[in-house]
C-alpha cells in the first residue's frame, strides 16, 4: 500500500493524529506539509518540529504550493518551494490546483523544470482530474482524481493513453468514503491504475482534517 497523505490541520491543535502519522509513516508514499496554503511567512515551530519527526520515522516531506491553476507568478512558487525547504527540509513539492489543459502545458513544465533546478527530488501535480497526457511526464506522481466517493464511483473514467504508463505514476485523492470501505477505496484506486492513494472519511470543506484510516494497516 502506498498513501499520500495530505493533513491539513495543525500540530498544536491535532497533535494526536500527528503522532499517529509519525508512527505509520512507513506506509506513505509521501506528507504534504501545508502551514499556511504554503510555507507562510515566517517558520512554525510546530510545523518544524512534525516534519523533522516525520523524516526521521522515514518519510518524504513535500511542501505544499498552490498554482491557482495556471495563474500564479513562477517566482513567487519557486520562492515558496525554497522557504519548504530552508524551514522544513521538504524533499519536494505537492502543486496543487494544476491546469489540465494542453494549452497549460508549456508554462507547467517551465515550473516544474525551475523547482528541479532548485533541488526538487520529487513532484506531484495536482490537477484532480485526468490532464493532458503531457503532464505525466513532467511530474513523479500525478493525482488523477480528487472528488468525492459517490462520485468516484459513479462517475469516474480512464482515458486510453493512461495505460502507456505504471500505476506508481498515478494517485486518486478520495474523501467522504465511509470508513469501512476504505479498504474498497484503496482496491478501487488499484485496479483503476493508481497504485498511490489517500482515501479519507472527512467531508468538505477540509476533507483533509483527518488521517486515513487506510494509514493503520486497514490494507497491509
């Protein structure tokens, strides 16, 4: 089982399910630590203190950065990814709310060629839904799906040219899952050609308030 585990809650005000990641952090592909939609302005004690916590149970740590969809200044994101690194010591970035289209392409690559120059190990793009088959190949990891479970399996569909590439390429991001089907979720994402998941029980407007019952060995 791989999980990217997205937890957007504060240490000083959460730090039980803190330290429950911190002690399953073997079963994740990867953290997305997010202080303030970002690094913030200044360092958070709290926040530095979980992610050292987190790398030394072995976990990779990537910095949150939103694109707005395309809109953002480049700088401006790179300058974010490099205070992740300098405060929390992120091994890479979570981009999210990435365009999808083709026409976004050319400006997505420019990005993320920017943020390898700068020491990215690892990149995760973020457009929720299948993007165009170039976006693949800019990133480590692509989340493919991020909705609702009564969406997820309603309406949820593949495009052919997915297949070219490995399930570890893939993540599907699912929240409102009742909590015994988690493990459904989690066979779902697989057979649907994601091998990295984060299935959550939580409901908008932060899903991501909770951990994944996945993360305590539902699945292995």
């Amino acid at each position: 089982m791989s999980l990217l585990v997205p937890l957007y809650v504060h240490p000083a005000e959460e730090p039980g399910l803190w330290h429950r990641l911190i002690t399953d952090a073997a079963g994740t592909y990867g953290v997305v630590l997010n202080p303030a939609d970002g690094p913030g302005t200044r360092p958070d004690p709290a926040f530095t203190a979980a992610a050292a916590a987190l790398r030394a149970a072995g976990a990779r740590l990537l910095g949150y950065v939103d694109t707005d969809y395309g809109a953002r200044n480049r700088t401006q994101m790179v300058d974010e990814m490099r205070r992740h690194q300098e405060w929390y010591d992120a091994d890479g970035c979570f981009l999210d709310r990435v365009t999808a289209t083709p026409e976004g392409l050319g400006e997505c690559r420019r990005l993320v060629r920017s943020l390898r120059r700068l020491g990215a190990a690892t990149v995760v793009l973020n457009p929720g839904v299948h993007p165009a088959a170039g976006y693949v190949r800019l990133a480590d990891l692509t989340v493919t799906f991020e909705g609702h479970w009564s969406t997820y399996v309603s309406a949820f569909t593949r495009p052919a040219w997915t297949a070219r590439h490995p399930p570890e390429r893939f993540c599907h991001l699912v929240y409102g899952v009742p909590e015994a089907l988690i493990p459904l979720a989690v066979r779902t994402a697989r057979e649907r050609g994601a091998a990295v998941s984060g299935p959550v029980t939580g409901e908008p407007p932060n899903p991501w308030n909770k951990l994944t019952p996945a993360l305590t060995g539902m699945e292995r």
